[in-house]
C-alpha cells in the first residue's frame, strides 16, 4: 500500500468516527441532538403533545408540551416523558423541561422538527 493511500485511508477512519458521535452542548436542543445538563445527557427524541396556545390568542387552558427524551449518565439510559414546567425524578434529582421555543403563532400547527428545548437538573444530593 502506497503512503498516499494509506493517509487517505486513516483521514476517511477520522472523519467518518467524528461524525459517527453527535457532540453533546449546553443550551437549547433539537429533536435527536444531546444537550448535557447537571451531568446528564438529555436527547429530546419526538414531541408527544404540542397543545401551547398561540401568541396573541385567549386561551381557557395554556396547554402543554410532552416531549419524549432519552435520558442517560454513561452507566444507564433510559426514555422518559417530560412536561414543560414539570420536574421529573431522574438520577437522585429532577430534571425539568423549562422551555421550548419558539412559541406557536396564531394559524400554525405544532412545530415538532423546528423545535428547541431547554433542561435544568437539580440534584437531590446537594
């Protein structure tokens, strides 16, 4: 094998590992990326329910978002359903799903693809 071919070779094993693994971020994440929160690893994977009343209208009832998320430490993972404002037992702690952006406008269905969802942890052992 010349060397040429075999650099080729180690640069395709490279750039196909990197993009193997999606890096997980801190902040606000889309469907199928990985936020990391209080160490955890939180991929939100499918809305589940996108009730939110649209800016600018009168709404009986707020509604609510239920967001299907695989939730895991490195030791385990496991799916759950989180519902926007409402903490979770998760890991000694709770994580909550603070918010998801943006808001629905007046005419619009749930945006499910285009969402993003932020996380706060709070650890029970503190």
């Amino acid at each position: 094998m010349t060397a040429q071919r075999h650099a080729i070779l180690i640069t395709l094993a490279l750039v196909t590992s990197a993009c193997a693994a999606a890096p997980a971020i801190d902040g606000p994440v889309g469907v199928g990326q990985t936020a990391v929160v209080g160490g955890l690893h939180v991929r939100p994977d499918r809305v589940i329910e996108d009730s939110r009343c649209p800016v600018g209208v009168t709404c009986v009832w707020a509604g609510r978002v239920i967001l299907r998320a695989t939730v895991s430490d490195g030791s385990w993972s496991k799916p759950i359903n989180l519902i926007l404002g409402v903490p979770a037992d998760v890991a000694d702690g709770k994580l909550t799903l603070v918010s998801v952006t943006p808001a629905r406008k007046k005419g619009e269905t749930a945006r499910t693809t285009s969402s993003r969802f932020a996380f706060k942890f709070q650890d029970g052992r503190q």
